[in-house]
C-alpha cells in the first residue's frame, strides 16, 4: 500500500480458490497494498515463497475449474 499498510490472507490448501475469492470482494480490501499469505497448516514467514507457491495452486485452481 501506498501508506505501508499490508493485507494478510490464511489459506488452506483444500480451499485455495475459495478463501481467495471471498477476501477480494470484501469491502475493505485494497488491491494496492501488500498481500501477505499464510496457510494454515504451515509455519511459514511470507518472504516471498508462500506467496509464489499461493498463486502457483490458485492458478492451477482456477484452469482445472
């Protein structure tokens, strides 16, 4: 975000395509700031891997639907 502000997001793997579309239509979400991912059953710091391995199986989510 423009402020610094970051959006954090708890997945889980069996729900990848759903937790994801329900975070960006609830009103307070701000596509500028920072998105930092955490699934559930992992412990995880979100340096960049989470995230690249979230959008890797939220894509393939999204072709096999």
């Amino acid at each position: 975000c423009l402020n610094g502000r970051v959006q954090r997001l708890t997945v889980t793997e069996e729900t990848v395509l759903d937790d994801p579309l329900a975070y960006y239509k609830i009103p307070y979400f701000d596509e500028r700031c920072s998105l930092r991912i955490t699934f559930e059953d992992q412990q995880a710091v979100d340096t960049g891997g989470p995230r690249r391995q979230f959008y890797s199986m939220l894509f393939t989510a999204l072709v096999r639907s």
